[in-house]
C-alpha cells in the first residue's frame, strides 16, 4: 500500500509506501510516516504519480490548472484543403517560395487542382493576380496542365 505524505518543514507532497516506518525529503527532513496525514492512498507505485501531483496542486492552491493539465487537448485538422495548404504555403519567406509551396501542397492534397482551387489559396495568402502566378509557375515548369484547366506541381523525390 502506498501513500502520498506532505513535508511538515517544506510542504512538499511526497510518495511513500506506508510499510516504511520514516522517509526523507527532498529539504533533508525525515518524515515519520505512522504518525504523518496521509492525504492520499494508491494500490501500486504507478497510481502513486498522479496522486502526488494532485496533492502538490492542491497545497499550491491550483487544483482546476491540474486538471486542465491533465485533459489532453486535442487540436482538429482542418476538413478544409484549402485552408491547410494557406497554413503550410504561408510559412513561406518570398512570394516566389509561397508559390511553389502551394503548388506542392495542393498536389499532395488533391492530386489535380483546379484553376479555382490556385485563385482560393492564393486569396487566402494574399497574393494578388493569381492567374500571372500560375503562368509563370508552368513557364519555369513547375507545374504542368495534364488535363485542360487542370493543374498538377512536379515534384522531385530526392
């Protein structure tokens, strides 16, 4: 059986098995466990973790930030294509950088784009006359036309 013990002299909480009869602390104080409060019990050494973690929260006056800790945040890809190839295009330092990069990444979304899906992204980055930056994208061929009106980056695997 284990037990989760607070330090009288640092306040520390502080794990211990409850068949020891003293522990130190982190401060050097030896804590006599018989006599100590123990705030919390646990079955086996793997559930004593998560119980001096929630003492500590609780003797540091923070137990919602704990728990808020300890849900796990789940961020959601995007559904929207788009919107993924604007975050990834617009890390991009130069506009000619920007451009190849989202050439690439609707290609690895989509496969094809569509001359609507190149003027969406470049909206969303903000550059203007999207059709001028698609012809000078096929002129330095990087992207090629495999079907009329549709458009498709070349990639290179190194």
């Amino acid at each position: 059986m284990y037990g989760v013990v607070v330090c009288p002299r640092c306040k520390r909480a502080k794990g211990v098995n409850l068949k020891q009869k003293t522990t130190k602390c982190q401060c050097g104080f030896e804590i006599h466990v018989i006599p100590a409060r123990i705030r919390a019990r646990a079955e086996t050494a793997r559930e004593l973790a998560p119980l001096v973690g929630k003492v500590s929260a609780e003797l540091g006056g923070g137990t919602e930030e704990y728990r808020r800790a300890q849900t796990p945040v789940r961020r959601r890809r995007s559904r929207d294509v788009h919107v993924r190839v604007i975050a990834v295009a617009g890390k991009g330092r130069d506009r000619a950088s920007r451009l190849r990069s989202a050439a690439v990444e609707l290609t690895r979304e989509l496969e094809v784009f569509s001359r609507s899906d190149w003027e969406r992204v470049l909206a969303g980055l903000g550059i203007p006359h999207p059709a001028e930056a698609l012809a000078t994208l096929v002129e330095e061929n990087t992207v090629f036309e495999p079907k009329a009106g549709f458009y498709r980056a070349v990639v290179l695997n190194p």
